[in-house]
DNA sequence: CCTACCGATCGGTAGG
DNA sequence: CCTACCGATCGGTAGG
C-alpha cells in the first residue's frame, strides 16, 4: 500500500503517546490551571476523543503529579549539583540561586503548574512534595545562615531572605517571555546578584 | 412570640447578606481556586442553599470581579498615598515596598485570588485590572530609574529589579502566617530594606 | 429562604 | 483509536 508506512510520514498522523498527552497537560495546565482544564481540551489539543486519553494514562490526577513530582525532585538535585564541589559560601548561594532562577525562566510552564496547583495534589504525593521543597528552602537558608556566622553575609533574618530570594525566582516564571528583551541567562546572572544584596555580600 | 427579635440573637439564625457571601468567597477562592470552588460549597460554608445565594449576587463571576477589583485598585490607591508628599526618592521607594508589602502579609487571600484566579476573569474587567497593575508596576520602575539618574541607586536593569521587588513582596501572601515569627509590620520592615538592597542604595 | 429542576459538562468506563 | 454511555456535579432558573 502507498501510504502504508506511517512511521515515515509522522506529520500525516497524529502520533499520540504518553509523552504528548503529558506535553498537552502541561499546556494547558499551565494557561488555565488544573481544575481550569477538561481532559476534552486535552484530547481537543491531540486531535482526538477523551476515551482515547485512557490509552496514555490512568486519570487526570497522574498527570498532575507526573509534572509536580519530576519538577520538584529536578529543583533538589539541579541545586545539589550546582553547588557540588564549591567551598566559598559566597559562590555556592550564587550559584544555587542562579541555577534556581534559570530554571524558572526555562521551565515557565513547569512552575507555574506547581505554584498554583499543587494543592490540588492528593496525598500522599502532596506530601512528599512539600517534603521536597522544605529541604531545598531549609539549604538556601542554612547557606544564609552559615554566610552570616562567618562574617560574609549581613541580614537580620535569614528565613526571610531566603523567602524573598526563592519567591522572587518563581516569580520569573510568570513574567518571563522568550521574545523579551532579556534572555534567561542575563535574568538569572541579575536575580543571582539582587540575592547576594539581599544577604547583605560585605 | 417569644423568639422574634432575631437581629438581638444574630447566633440564632445565620445572618446572610452580600457581604457574608463575598466573605465566604474569599475564603474559598483563596483555599481552592475559583474553579476548584464549587457555589454549593460557599453555600455551605454559610448554612444556606445554593439558590439561596442567588438573593446576594448575580454570577460566581461577579464574586470574583468584586475581589479582584477592589483589591487592585486599593492596591494603588495605597501606593499613591504612600508616596505623597515625599520628595526624596529613597524614602518614596521604601515607603511604597513597605505599605505593598505589608498589604500582602495583612490581606493575605485577596492576593492569592488575584494572582492566582485574575486570568480567569472575564474581559472587560480583566483588561481593566491588567492596565491598574501595569500602572503600580511603572511607577516602582518609575522610581528606580529616577534613583539611578539621580546616583542613589546603582542596578544594572530598573525593569528587572522592579519585577523583583514587587513579586518578592506578593510572594509574602504565600507563606505568611497569623501566627507566626514574625510580625507583618517586622516583614514589611525586613522587606522594604530588601529593596533598597537590590537597586543598589549608596 | 426553600424544593424542584434545567441543560451542560465533568472524569471515567464498556465494549469494540 | 472510536461511539455510546455512566453517575455526579456544575452554575443557574422557576416558582413559591
């Protein structure tokens, strides 16, 4: 037969897998938010019917947590790696806060999904979330702390600088855009440096 | 009859009107979403029926409307009389941080609706909202860049430092609590200095 | 303030 | 991958 070998023509049919279904999800998800989007705008986006979904997943709630979980578990071992091997307190809370910051200009649907949704995740994925994020918050905390201890750093309350340094960096994603003026390099180099500020860098 | 006088036993009967309705909207909407709220679960929270509610308001929309609205423009309405009658630079900038900041420590589930439901808002309305933030959002770069002519500031990219300090300070409503360490006039305090501290005080 | 009810849509299943 | 369909729930209305 002609059209025979599809495998080589992919753009002839829609090639659904659970890749793409989780690519739909995260679309949308991210423009109208968990309880916002219907599995028919999902299907609607793969140019199929909602049963069909069901081929690629289990429920609506895995898709959730697919996205939330890897985000949150990509964040711990991003900031694990970028402050391995590093000795200066100094570079170690620039480089985490730079990495946390690129990822957020890179990964603008990501977060967005786990800074309005996560709530609407059962337990006890919820849990292991919040577990996740609290030792990451708890590292940059310590790292302000351990700046102060040791005379690099000047902050009266180094829980609330390390609030206001992470929620900045969040908040990248939802001002960030790939045709704007500033690429996610230059916004995460600036945000690293407004976070050594923040600390008081003598 | 011996119990007609309600309005002197106002814990007799539950005393519904439009503002207990938007107040029991307001709690929901910032718990769980404006679409993961259901209509029945505001009437629910106020010992009527869902129909009932239709007495005190026109649409769940309209909730939302009332919420978001009102609180943007208060929003500005507070930036406005923070700043007036100041001249210096610095001290319109600190003042401006501090009375923002401090709103979302004291109005905690107004800012999470709006910065969580605002794109679910219908136009009109949305539009509106959008431009009243813009014109916050322009003032405070407003004032960096004035800052940084004048040689009291020194950072590299207003816009950038403007997006910082603002999300920082909405961030608070994240994380904020009643009953926690800190104060909301110590965070609004910590918080202005913060700011000073990114656009590079001399 | 209520009961009764509307059409629409939800996430998900049966069965092919 | 589909059609057909499930019970539940949605925001909202009729009518009292």
């Amino acid at each position: 037969m002609v059209q025979g070998v599809s495998a080589q023509r992919p753009e002839a049919r829609a090639t659904v897998n659970a890749a793409a279904v989780r690519e739909a999800a995260l679309a949308l998800f991210a423009e109208r938010g968990y309880h916002g989007t219907a599995l028919s705008q999902i299907a609607g986006a793969l140019g199929i019917r909602t049963p069909s979904l069901y081929n690629h997943m289990r429920a609506k709630q895995d898709l959730l947590r697919d996205i939330v979980s890897d985000t949150t578990e990509q964040v711990w071992a991003e900031y694990v790696a970028s402050v391995d091997g590093v000795d200066d307190v100094v570079e170690r809370l620039r480089r985490a806060v730079k990495t946390y910051a690129l990822r957020h200009a890179t990964h603008r649907r990501e977060a967005l999904i786990v800074n309005r949704d996560i709530d609407s995740l059962e337990e006890p994925v919820l849990a292991a979330v919040l577990d996740l994020r609290r030792r990451h918050e708890r590292a940059i905390r310590g790292l302000i702390e351990e700046g102060v201890e040791t005379g690099r750093f000047a902050v009266a309350v180094p829980a609330l600088a390390s609030f206001g340094i992470l929620e900045m960096c969040v908040s990248i994603a939802r001002w960030f855009r790939d045709e704007g003026p500033f690429s996610a390099a230059e916004v995460a180099e600036e945000y690293s440096d407004y976070a050594l500020r923040i600390v008081g860098l003598k």
